[in-house]
C-alpha cells in the first residue's frame, strides 16, 4: 500500500541502497523497475475503498450489496500489494543500523498520521455522539489497544501494517525457509484468529496475504516469467462469487482468486499509456488518499444534508461525488511541502 514511500521513482527505475558499495562506503543504489502493473492494482482498490467506506446513515439496501462484495475481497488484495512492496525494497543487504534506520523511518511515516489524525477524529466523533470526557478517554484509549473498537475503526490498516513492517526485517534476515514457515502458520491463524488487542485479529487475518506478497517479491524475476494470460481462470471464478457469492469456507478461494484477477487488471492498465498515469498518481498518493478519506466523505455527507434532497436522492449524489472529494483534497496533502517534511517522505533517503 505504501507505494509512495516503497518505490523509490528515478525516471523509470526504484533504487534500494545497500551498504559498502559506493566509493564513501555508506550505501550504493541497486536498482529496480519501477512496478507498473501494481500502480494500476492500487488505483483500482483505493477507489473501491472509498466506495466501500460510503456507508452512511439511511444508506440503500442495494448499496449494502456493494459493501459486503468489496469487503469480500478488497483488503486482502491490498495486503498482498504491501508484502510484494515491502519485499521488493526492503534493504535486507544493508547492516543492522541501517536496517533499523529504515525501519523507524517506516514506523515515523505511519505511526505519526495514526496519532495527529486519530486522536482529533476520536475527540470529534466522541463529543459529536454526546459523550463527554470519560468518553474521550475511553475512545481514545481504544483507538491505541483495539482501534478496531473506537470511533475511527478505518485506522486498523495502520496498525497492521506496522506490525507486518516489523515481521519483515525479521523474517528476510533470518534465513531463506522462515517465511514458508510463517506462511504455514498464518493459514493456521487464518481460520484460528488471534485477540482484538493491537489489531491483532485482523493481524491473524490477513498475514497469510502478506506474506504470499514477499514469497512472490523474493521470486520476482522467475514468475515475470510466466504468461500473464495463465491467471485468466481466476477472473471466471472471481466473477461467479460476484453473481453467486460463495459461502463462507470458501472465502479464502475468493480472496486468492481476487489476487491473480488484480494482477491481471494491473498489467492490462499498465498497457494502456492513456490511463497509467492516473493509475500512478493515485498509487503514489494511496496512503494519504486512505488517511484522509473519511475526514472528506463525512464533511460531504454532511454538507449535502443542507440541501432538501429525499434519503435515497442524496446517498446517490453523495456516491457520485465520493470520489472527486475524497481524491483530489487527499492528494494536495500528498504534495504538500509541509506534510512531506513533517513525515519525512523523501525520494532520496537511504535504504528506503
């Protein structure tokens, strides 16, 4: 998910620096194609996002349609995106200090967004309920040990993906058979979760994704190799369970078939020259465009609510300006020098 911070962008190429190989002996760029096909995969789910995150107050039963069949699917794609990335540029070459530099880096981009914005919004939704300061206290006391329980429940993907950051470091550095190890044991953790404390429920429930993504990423140059045509089944399994929604047991089928679907998509729009810019943009800026979201649906949701407009009328014309509003705003923050400075989102940082 993090494309911003993960491809490193010089023309057309990512750099991961590695200790020891320049002529200061710090740390000497190695580098990488920058991944096309994943640009037009985030593009796809983040608008799919802010569609699945319109669920508000006296919302259509068709829409609650909508809903259930994104999150059928949706965040393990995104998942596998965030392993593929994370594997792709983790410097696991550089030493430990700089590996542990990179790390903080990491933990300061997401960690210092989740507080300076979750705190606020909790404040706000909190004394917006009624509820006074033992309220406050409370839910934001949640949105620390089970943010998954307080007012800004979206924030849990934050959570996660820290953790799966610090996973990472561990696993590349251990030795080549520690993630087929994990993988065993987060199918085992898929049906058999973990407690809510820490996100660690939704941590159990899609580590399995996150790993498959740096399975492929260690793989990467000996799977390009396949025919990307070989995933096509999955598009016709992928469209069944959206005529005919699967059962439950059967979800992780859907949700692995929803992956070779998203990498076939990316690849297609990676092709078409007059839609991959777009598709970088937004893949660039999918972080902030997550962050901010909901701060920009509910103030639009709130503004139609001054017009005199029938229930279903406005959720339709709140749907269709979703997302225009919740885009463009998120990506002048993207851009903006100060938010760039604060969290430390630099092109040319090391092993970054």
């Amino acid at each position: 998910m993090d494309i911003g911070s993960q491809l490193i962008q010089h023309g057309r190429e990512t750099q991961v620096f590695c200790k020891g190989e320049n002529k200061q002996g710090d740390a000497a760029p190695l580098p990488r194609k920058h991944l096309f096909f994943v640009d037009g995969m985030l593009a796809i789910l983040i608008i799919l996002v802010i569609l699945g995150h319109c669920m508000m107050p006296g919302y259509p039963s068709w829409y609650f349609g909508l809903h259930t069949w994104i999150y059928s699917f949706h965040m393990a794609v995104f998942f596998f995106i965030s392993g593929l990335l994370v594997g792709y540029t983790c410097p696991v070459q550089c030493s430990w200090k700089e590996i542990w530099m990179y790390l903080g880096r990491r933990l300061w981009k997401f960690g210092l967004p989740f507080v300076l914005l979750g705190l606020p919004l909790c404040v706000v939704i909190v004394i917006s309920r009624g509820g006074d300061t033992t309220a406050v206290l409370q839910s934001s006391l949640r949105l620390f040990l089970d943010t998954m329980a307080s007012p800004v429940i979206y924030l849990w993907f934050v959570v996660v993906l820290m953790e799966f950051y610090i996973l990472t470091v561990l696993l590349l550095r251990i030795n080549q058979w520690t993630i087929p190890l994990a993988l065993a044991i987060s199918l085992w953790l898929y049906y058999h979760p973990l407690p809510r404390l820490l996100c660690l429920h939704a941590f159990s429930n899609h580590l399995l994704f996150f790993l498959l993504g740096l399975l492929v990423s260690q793989h990467f140059e000996q799977l390009k190799k396949i025919p990307v045509w070989f995933l096509t089944p999955s598009v016709f399994l992928f469209l069944f369970h959206t005529f005919r929604p699967l059962a439950e047991p059967m979800r992780l089928v859907v949700q692995i078939s929803a992956i070779c679907m998203f990498v076939l998509l990316g690849y297609i729009l990676a092709k078409c020259s007059f839609i991959q810019p777009y598709c970088s943009i937004l893949a660039r800026c999918c972080y902030e465009i997550y962050l901010f979201q909901m701060v920009f649906l509910h103030l639009l949701w709130h503004f139609l609510g001054w017009f005199p407009m029938a229930g279903t009328i406005r959720f339709i014309v709140f749907l269709a300006l979703s997302l225009p509003c919740a885009i463009l705003p998120s990506i002048a923050i993207a851009h903006n020098r100060v938010y760039r400075q604060i969290i430390g989102n630099k092109r040319e940082a090391k092993c970054a």
